[in-house]
C-alpha cells in the first residue's frame, strides 16, 4: 500500500481517509448520539439501528452525514500537519527513513527521537517506544485538530432533542461558538480528545503489526489482501476501542453539551467532572455508550483506505 514517493504517499493517504470518512460517517453519527444520550437523565434510543431510524426519519437521511465537512476539514488538517511537522522535525533531530517522512506524521521522527535508529527494521523495535512515539504524536496531532472535532460534535448532537437546531451549517457552527464563547472555546473537550488519541494511536500502533503478523503466522489470514486488512482492523480496533471508549465518550459529552449565556458547559466543568458525574448518576458501563458502532467503524474504514490507496496506486503508478 506504499506509494513511490512520500508526497504521493500523503496525498493519497488524504485522499483514501477523506472517502473512508464519507463512507463510514453514519456510524460516527449514531456512535456520537449514542454517547451523548444519558447525559441529562433523557434516553433518546434504545439502541444502534434506532438511532439511526429515528435520525434519519425525524432529520432527513442527510443528517446521518451531519459534521461531514469538520471531519474532511480535519483530514485535509492533518494532510498539512503530517508534512510540514515532520520536515521540522526532521530538520531538528536527525534522519529519517525517506518512505517514512510523511506516512506517519511525527510517529516515525519522535520514534527516532526517543531512540529508534533510522532504518531499523519494525520487527526490531520494541514494544515501548512503539507506544510512547504513538502517544506523543496522537496527543499532538489530537490537540492542533480539536476545534474541527468540537465542531463535528456540535453538529451531530444538534437537532437529538425536540428544541430547535442550535446551528445552521458548520460556518454557522464556527461564528456562534468565536461570538458566544470566545476562541478558547475552540479548545474544550481537548483534555479527553488527547487522552483518546494518545490511547488509540498508541495501542493502535504497537497492536496491529503484532496481531497481522500472529495471524499470517497461524495462516489465518494472506498479507496484503482486502480480508487479511479487516481481519487485522477488526481485532485491533476491538482492542482500540475497548480501551480508549471512556475517553470518547467524555469527549462527546464535554463537547455536544449545551452551554449557558456565558459559554460554560451546562452538564459538566471539564474533563474530571465529566468521568465523576457519568461515573456516579450511569454506573461503569456508561463509559461504553456507543461502543459497537465505534468498534464497527474501524474495520471498514482501514478496508476502504486500503482499497483506495491501492486503486490510485495503480492509476497513477506511470506519473
């Protein structure tokens, strides 16, 4: 799935992440609801298939597409992020691997950087700085991305309750949260989004290559074929979202929740308010709202990217 150079690679990679988010938005959509409902004592579904049903026919089937263009902003965001970041940071602490400039954002520099030598092969490289490159680039990228994640989740939640929608597209979204709340409002909820990512990039990172490999090993799967990618994605995303639910969760609410005249959360203070509350009024298994559709998400989205990147290799491989 690697491309003849690190710019084509990016490109493509943006490409292949911007159909796989158009695709799988639905799921993001009920997921997201699914999280949000319990928060103020109302249940709104009784479960996957209702959200979607009752979005679909209370909304218009186009609001299980509602926060498409935060989540393409975002994916054209982390396109600049990845190539400009990394050849910083290439510049600043050393070499490293041409295919891996920008395939990885920071992961791949921030590896080396902790210790790694350029040009190790993955097998070689352990278990620990796997994780922790992971993290750190998660938590990074998370936290430069989060006023297109707050917006994204201020327009999925809009319109669950029976009030009037709050806002009218994403530049509607975009002016009234500057106007009500201040620009720092663009930053609420970062605390659970860098604890999401620094959980999923970092198991996501150290598991897949280490469940592939146990499972081309047994021959349960073929390398690089479409079922050995939904294979692979679907038992580590099980593993990704297993551990990193509670943070998503918390993030949804702290974000979705409505605010008063003066732009504070309603329902929550911050981050550790939100566990403690969640945790006291819904019990432990509130922190795993939304669960399934996260996990189902995942699987078709790294098949999707695969085939995409793949397609376009092929189309361009002459260019």
């Amino acid at each position: 799935m690697e491309a003849t150079s690190p710019i084509r690679g990016i490109a493509f990679g943006a490409i292949a992440s911007s159909f796989a988010e158009i695709v799988t938005m639905p799921i993001d959509v009920v997921k997201v609801r699914l999280q949000m409902q319990g928060a103020d004592g109302t249940q709104h579904y009784s479960g996957v298939f209702d959200a979607a049903q009752k979005t679909a026919r209370r909304e218009g089937l186009s609001a299980l597409w509602k926060g498409i263009k935060p989540a393409l902003l975002r994916q054209a965001h982390e396109t600049i992020f990845n190539f400009f970041s990394c050849q910083i940071f290439f510049s600043l602490v050393g070499r490293v691997r041409r295919s891996e400039r920008n395939r990885y954002g920071l992961y791949a520099p921030i590896r080396n950087a902790i210790g790694v030598g350029a040009g190790t092969p993955k097998k070689d490289i352990g278990f620990h700085h796997k994780f922790l490159a992971g993290a750190l680039s998660g938590a990074l990228a998370a936290f430069l991305a989060n006023p297109t994640d707050l917006v994204k989740v201020r327009l999925q939640v809009d319109g669950m309750s029976s009030s009037p929608p709050r806002y009218h597209g994403m530049g509607h979204c975009l002016r009234a949260i500057s106007k009500q709340e201040g620009i720092l409002a663009f930053w609420k909820g970062s605390g659970p989004t860098m604890g999401r990512a620094t959980v999923l990039a970092a198991v996501e990172l150290s598991s897949y290559d280490e469940i592939k490999k146990q499972l081309i090993a047994y021959n349960l799967v073929q390398p690089r074929t479409i079922s050995g990618v939904f294979v692979s994605s679907l038992m580590t995303g099980f593993v990704c979202a297993l551990s990193s639910s509670p943070f998503d969760v918390v993030k949804s609410r702290v974000m979705g929740q409505p605010v008063d005249s003066s732009g504070r959360g309603v329902l929550y203070r911050g981050m550790l308010h939100c566990f403690v509350k969640t945790f006291q009024k819904e019990g432990i298994f509130a922190f795993y709202r939304g669960f399934f559709p996260n996990w189902a998400r995942l699987a078709p989205r790294s098949v999707i990217c695969f085939v995409v990147m793949e397609a376009l290799n092929e189309w361009f491989r002459f260019i």
